[in-house]
C-alpha cells in the first residue's frame, strides 16, 4: 500500500487495538503502567532502555519518555493523562517528539483497560487515530514487543 493511499484509509483502519492477558492480579499490572521506574523497565520494543524525564501522574499531568534502540537511536515521546481510574482504566495522549518536546508526528489517544479474570489480567489497549496505516502498522510491532517485555516484567515482580 502506499502511504498516499495508507494515510487517505478510513479512521477505523487507522486504528490500534490489542488484547493481551497477564498472568498477575490487575493492581500489579495497573503499577507497571503507571509507576515510572517499573514502567521504565519494559517499554518499548525488544533491547530498548528507557528513561522516564518526567511523570506528573495525575489527570491532566503529563509523562515524557527517552528510549534508546540497541543501536543508539534515540525516541522521545511525552503526553498527557486525561482520565485515570484506579486499577482499571488509563487514558493518554501519545506523541512522538523530538529532543526538545517538539511534536514530530500526530497525536494519538491510548486508552488502557484492565478486567480481572480470577488471578490474571485481560488488557485493552486501544490507539487511535494514527495518521496512517503504516504508523498504526509500526505501532503494532513496538506494543507486541512491549508486551512480552511487560508479560517478563510481571512475572519477575510475582
């Protein structure tokens, strides 16, 4: 598909839905999302570290992140918390920036849902709209690896 055509897809094509569940008790889970040092640990895709800069957790406080690839590539990303619901639901801003906090691609909404099933966790986590399909492509990758680094991260801390 070329990103002419990628970026004129309906909106529900240019969204990012993932369902994922955790062998540990939604509290857990609810404090890697929003604990900066446990979230540092397991953001992002395979082999990236992380620096939380700033995380003000709070409706209507923001949260800015510095990720480095194994190659040394640098990612910063930052947003802003709209509604939190103690342990069940988060939802964010999320926008890619530049060193300086400078917008470089659209902002998305993330939205995070967490239900109990007996000891696990099911989590949805719902991103929209991306400005094209293959940013929401790219998306799906980094949130699958993150995923299993979260999946890794619980386990560790049970």
């Amino acid at each position: 598909m070329s990103a002419q055509s990628s970026a004129a897809a309906p909106p529900e094509d240019r969204v990012l839905a993932i369902e994922r569940t955790f062998d540990a008790p939604r509290p857990l889970v609810f404090k890697a999302w929003t604990e900066a040092e446990r979230m540092a640990r397991w953001f992002g895709p395979h082999g990236f570290t992380n620096t939380v800069i700033s995380h003000d957790f709070r409706v209507g406080g923001g949260y800015r992140l510095h990720m480095r690839s194994p190659q040394g590539t640098e990612h910063f990303l930052q947003g802003v918390y709209r509604e939190i619901v103690e342990p069940e639901r988060l939802v964010s801003t999320f926008v890619w920036t530049d060193a300086d906090g400078n917008a470089t691609r659209p902002e998305t909404v993330l939205t995070v849902t967490l239900a109990e099933h007996g000891a696990k966790t099911m989590l949805k986590l719902h991103q929209a709209v991306f400005e094209s399909v293959t940013a929401r492509d790219s998306h799906q990758g980094g949130w699958s690896d993150s995923m299993e680094r979260l999946a890794n991260f619980l386990a560790a801390a049970a």
